[in-house]
C-alpha cells in the first residue's frame, strides 16, 4: 500500500467517490469538502507539483478538469466554480500529489474569489515589473 492517500485511491487500496477516469487522471469527491460536489481531479501518476506532470499527462489532466467542471455544476446545481491547485506547502499543499480542486459556488454562499488567496498586494515599481517580466520570459 502507498504512502499517498491518492495514490491509494487511484490502486484502489482506500475508497474514493469516483466521478471520472481517463487514462491519465482520475476524479473524485473531496473527503471534507468545502461545498457539496467539491471535486479533486489527479494525475494517477504520482508528481508533488504541476511542473512535475508530464505534457501528455498534464494535458489529459486538463482536459479532465474541463470535461468535469459542467457535470460538477449540473450535479449541484452550482452557479459558478472556483478551479485551483495548491501547488506546494507555502500555497497550502497538505496533500504532496499534484490534485485540482473543482469548487462549486453559489450566489450569496459567503466564499471569496481565488483573489484573496494570497497576502496583501504588492506596491511593484515599474523597474521590479520589467524585471520579473524578464526573469519568467527568460
Ligand atoms: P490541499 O490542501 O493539499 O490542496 O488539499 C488536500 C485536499 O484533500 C483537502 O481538500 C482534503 O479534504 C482532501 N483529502 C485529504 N485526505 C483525503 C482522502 O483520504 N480522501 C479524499 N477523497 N480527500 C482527501
Ligand atoms: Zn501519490
């Protein structure tokens, strides 16, 4: 048995609620979900972060999230999705195998926008914007 929960659900050593499998992926229900139809979608292979997913996978993986996000919202007669991925411990990674999150919102349920996310927004310069446009275009 793995030491990954996910990777658990994907071999089928724990349960999982499986709404959807593709090749490359599998999706299922969030054990303690912060709506009803919060939905977790991974790659079966195990990766720590997105960067680590092979294009192919990573390609299925999307494609997954996309097939899935319309039944979600059916399913719970959502108004909206909020679709995120922790991507490490400093973003709020618990779970160290690479999993998006599909969250149904709904007009007036309290919750905020993937905007409050981080800290408080940064005052950047014009110099520190050229600078980080650089450094990410390479
Ligand atoms: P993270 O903070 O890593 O982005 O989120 C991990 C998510 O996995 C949480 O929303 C948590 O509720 C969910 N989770 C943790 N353990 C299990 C489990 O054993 N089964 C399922 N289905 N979800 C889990
Ligand atoms: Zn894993």
């Amino acid at each position: 048995m793995s030491d990954c929960i996910f990777c658990a659900i994907v071999d089928g050593d724990i349960p999982g609620r499986i709404v959807h499998e593709t090749d490359h992926s599998l999706a299922f229900l969030d054990a303690n979900p912060l709506a009803p139809g919060h939905t977790l979608v991974v790659p079966k292979e195990h990766h720590a972060r997105l960067d680590e997913v092979p294009a192919d996978a990573a390609a299925d993986l999307f494609a997954a999230v996309n097939d899935l996000v319309p039944r979600v919202e059916a399913a719970v007669d959502a108004d909206a999705t909020n679709i995120g991925i922790n991507n490490g411990p400093a973003a709020g990674q618990e779970v160290d195998h690479v999993h998006v999150h599909i969250v149904p919102r709904f007009e007036g349920d309290g919750g905020s926008p993937i905007h409050a996310v981080a800290g408080e927004r940064p005052d950047l310069s014009d110099e520190e914007l050229a600078d980080i446009e650089a450094a990410i275009s390479g």
